[in-house]
C-alpha cells in the first residue's frame, strides 16, 4: 500500500503534466499533437481521480481502521441493540 506522501506525489506530478497538456491544446486543437494530448489528458483526469479515491480510502483507514473491522463491529454492535 502506498504512504499519503507517495499519493500526494504522484498526484502533483499528475497535475503538473496535465496543466502542460491544456498548455499544448490552449495552442490549437487541429494539430496530430494536440491529439495526443487530449488523449493523455483524459488518461490523466482518471488516474487523478483514482489517486484521490486512493488517498480518501486510506485516510479513512489510518483513521477509523480496517473497514472489514468497522463492518464487523457495526454488525457485533446492531445485534446488541436487537437483543437488548
């Protein structure tokens, strides 16, 4: 599993080459590059969503624990309350 550091990273340099990319398309969007670039772009705008999905997972499981954990707590937990 991969530190929040390393996340963070990753998507920084994301971001960065995505803003090159709209530098690139902001030129034209009629060139073979500009293409391409379009293409990388999407590429990237699903690699930074799933990098922050990533991120989100793990701050919620530094922080709250294993969610298989959680669910089995809950479940441990619901079950007391319709004994009681």
């Amino acid at each position: 599993m991969k530190t929040l550091t390393e996340i963070k990273a990753e998507i920084e340099r994301a971001t960065e080459r995505r803003a090159e990319l709209w530098h690139v398309l902001s030129h034209g969007h009629d060139s073979e590059a500009a293409a391409e670039a379009a293409a990388e772009v999407k590429e990237l705008e699903d690699r930074i969503q799933g990098l922050w999905d990533e991120e989100r997972m793990l701050r919620a499981h530094l922080r709250f624990g294993d969610r298989d954990e959680i669910i089995k707590r809950a479940r441990h937990e619901e079950r007391l309350a319709r004994a009681a």
